[in-house]
C-alpha cells in the first residue's frame, strides 16, 4: 500500500562544480580504520529495479500492512519467507511503475491522495490523521501506503491504454454466455477470492512454496484480503482479490473442478493452473437467479442477561432457565420491553440487519421464525444469555441477472487479466536487477 520508489538522485549542476577539501588539509592518514557503527542512519538497497532502489525500509513498511492483519505472530523463518515474498511484490510494483512513466503515464500526487482519503474515510470515518498515526503506530507509513495506491494506478491505466483497445468480445459469445445462464437458473454460484502467483516452468517450484507458505499464514490468521492485495498478480488484487459472483461454468477448469467442492469460509490451494498457481478462498454460495432468504432485511429486538463476577455455574442455569420461561411468555414485540424488564434484562432493537451478516448457526434459526417468535436462548456465563426476537422481515426480489453489457465487461476483464499477467512477465525479463 505506498509512496516514493527511492530512485538515486543524480547531482545538481551545482553541486557537480564544487569540488570537494583535499584530505591532506586535514591531515589525515591514507589509510584508515573505522571504528565502530560505519553507516548508523544508511537505508541500504535490498535490491535495485533498473536504477531504482528498494530499501530494507521499504520492506519492513510493506510487512508491517500485511502483518497488522494477522491474528498470530509472525517470527523466525515465516517472516524472512514473507520479507522475500514483499520484496518481489515491490519488485514488480517497480517495474509497473516505471513502465507507466515510460508511456508518459503519470498519477498525480493529488490523485494519489485522493483515492488515501477514501481508505482513511472508510477505515476511520474520514479521519485521515487517524490512518496517519495508525499505520506508523503498526510499523508502516503513510508513504508506504501511497505507494502501493501509486502501483495499483499506474498499471490499472497502463492496460485500459494499452491492452483493453485490443481486447474483442463478440456479441455472439455474449449472448451464448447470457443463455447459458438463464439455463442455469437455480444452479449454484460462488463468491470466491483468488490469488494468483505466475510461474515459468523454470521457477514452478518455488512459486508453490511460496504460495503454500501463504496459505499458512493466512490459516494462522492472516488477512486473505491483505494477502491478496499484496502478492495476488491478478488485476482482482486492488480489490483483494474478490471474483465476485461467478458460475462454475465460467471458471477455468482447473478452479471450478476444486470450486465445485469448497464451502463457504474454506480456504484451498495452491491449485495449478496454466501460468502459475492460484490460491481460492470461497466466501459465499447461492443459487442463479434465484432470491437468497439469507439476504432478507429483518427488524429484531436483541433481549439479554448478564452474570455478576462470581456467579457459579448453578446460579447461571437458575438464572438462564428464569430467563428462557420469561421469553417463552412474551407477547409479540410490543410487550418485548416490559417482560424484558419486568426480569432485569436489555434490549436492544434494530431494524436493519440482513439475515447473512448473522453467525451462520444462527441464520437458520432466525429465518424460521415468525413475527414476534424468538430463537432459543444462546449465550455463556461470561457473555451473558440472549435470545433474538424477529419483529419484522423484508424478503429479497429474485435478481434479474447480469445484463449483456455487464458480461461483456466480466469477458473483458478476464481477458486483460491473462494479457496483464504476461505484460508483467516480460518487464520482468527485460529488467536489471540487482541484490544486495
């Protein structure tokens, strides 16, 4: 996510005329021995991208962003790894970068500091001073972040001027695909997220230890979504690396077949697929063209207990069967607030939740009930017993589908995507790289 790539400045035509004090003015022997720290404050280059340099700064920055979103520690070998894997991302965000500037495609700081502002609105309520001190206070930068947005825009315009003019989509492959959805219509669909990693047959290898590596720290709490972002070559990394809902049918094979298996949540790969590995993550399921129940807008009131520091465990299943009698007696939402106090519980009401964002094992539960019925109490000591009551439910509208041009766009976008991956490959031949 960041700023400045660090190029070596070259010297003014000022300084180039000044020369500098002879050593001999000062005495000093020809031959010398320093003592000590030689460069305390030098950012050494890790590696250099055609002049321009990426320092063990730049790293640590990056790391930090990825890190943040982990639930786990990450130390030792799993760091180092994951330095590795932030350095050829920087790599190649340098190369975008360059490749832009070289087709007089330049992002405007301003533009840069827009799209900033739009994350710190999202993430902090339009305080970008909060993301400021957020992201130094986690180990990053703000110039970290400005220069992965910097990446992220310079090659998204690179290929809408250089590769989408030469991306054709017939009418006729639309229509095919729009009737084969309409013949699909209450079949399964997916929402899945992907990262991809390319590999030659040359470096097979370790892109899948690299891609491995990644589902692990992504099981031991990482950040799919920040993965993605970081290392995913698909042109789905800006948005961390979400499909969107797709059909099995319009999935490589190789996807679809391991697609086909996954529920929601699962995490699999890393699946070879012509020109690397891709790493899915399948975040929903639901039936084409066909309303979804869990996408129904309910009102409910939310009527809880809590337990006093102390409370043994027979004083809570006293007080939990009090508890579940009171509700069971309840008369419909207008007397949820009395009956709630009449037995010292909380209400809390709110008319706007969609029945998915509910924890799985309650969606169910909650979609059988009836106006003014509630689930069976749930809860634990130490979060208290609580019981949900539905006062009111707006069922979803059967979606029409995507229309011609929304395929049309999703064909496209495909396509640039396999054109952006070999574009890549090829700065990648033609670059001077140096390590450090």
């Amino acid at each position: 996510m960041v700023a400045l790539a660090g190029l070596v400045a070259a010297p003014t035509a000022a300084s180039a005329q000044i020369s500098p004090p002879s050593a001999n003015t000062l005495d000093l022997p020809e031959n010398i021995t320093i003592v000590g720290s030689q460069t305390p404050n030098l950012r050494s280059a890790t590696a250099v991208v055609n002049g321009a340099v990426i320092t063990g700064t730049d790293i640590d920055h990056r790391v930090a962003l990825v890190t943040a979103a982990s639930e786990n520690e990450t130390a030792g070998e799993e760091l180092q790894r994951l330095r590795m894997q932030v350095l050829r991302n920087l790599i190649d965000e340098t190369l975008q970068i360059q490749e832009a500037e070289a087709q007089e495609i330049a992002i405007a700081p301003e533009e840069i500091n827009q799209t900033y502002a739009r994350l710190a609105q999202q993430n902090f309520g339009q305080n970008v001073g909060a993301m400021d001190a957020y992201l130094i206070g986690i180990g990053s930068s703000p110039v970290s972040l400005k220069r992965q947005i910097q990446g992220e825009l310079a090659w998204q315009r690179l290929l809408r001027r250089n590769v989408a003019p030469f991306i054709n989509v017939s009418e006729e492959e639309v229509n095919e695909l729009l009737e084969r959805l309409e013949a699909s219509r209450g079949t399964e669909e997916h929402r899945l997220g992907e990262i991809f990693l390319s590999a030659t047959p040359e470096s097979q290898a370790a892109v899948q230890q690299n891609a491995t590596r990644i589902i692990e720290q992504i099981r031991e709490g990482g950040s799919f979504v920040g993965y993605a972002r970081q290392f995913s070559e698909a042109s789905t990394a800006a948005v961390g690396g979400d499909l969107g809902w797709v059909r099995l049918a319009q999935l490589p094979a190789e996807l679809a077949t391991v697609a086909r298996e996954m529920q929601p949540g699962q995490l699999v790969g890393p699946v070879p697929v012509p020109g690397g590995f891709s790493i899915l993550y399948l975040i929903d399921k639901r039936q084409v063209l066909t309303a979804d129940p869990r996408d129904a807008l309910l009102s409910l009131k939310q009527i809880s207990i809590g337990f006093e520091p102390g409370t043994t465990e027979a004083q809570a299943t006293a007080r939990a069967g009090e508890f579940a009698q009171a509700m069971q007696s309840i008369r419909g939402c207008g007397d949820a607030e009395s009956a709630a106090g009449a037995i010292g519980a909380n209400v809390v009401t709110n008319d706007q939740i969609r029945a998915r964002s509910l924890p799985e094992s309650l969606q169910n539960a909650v979609l059988q009930l009836q106006i003014g019925q509630t689930t069976p109490p749930f809860g634990s000591v130490e979060d208290g017993i609580r019981v949900l009551m539905l006062c009111g439910r707006d069922d979803p509208q059967a979606e029409a589908g995507p229309d011609f041009d929304q395929l049309m766009g999703q064909i496209e976008d495909e396509r640039i995507n396999k054109r952006a991956q070999r574009y890549l490959r090829d700065l990648r031949n033609d670059a001077y790289i140096v390590y450090n």
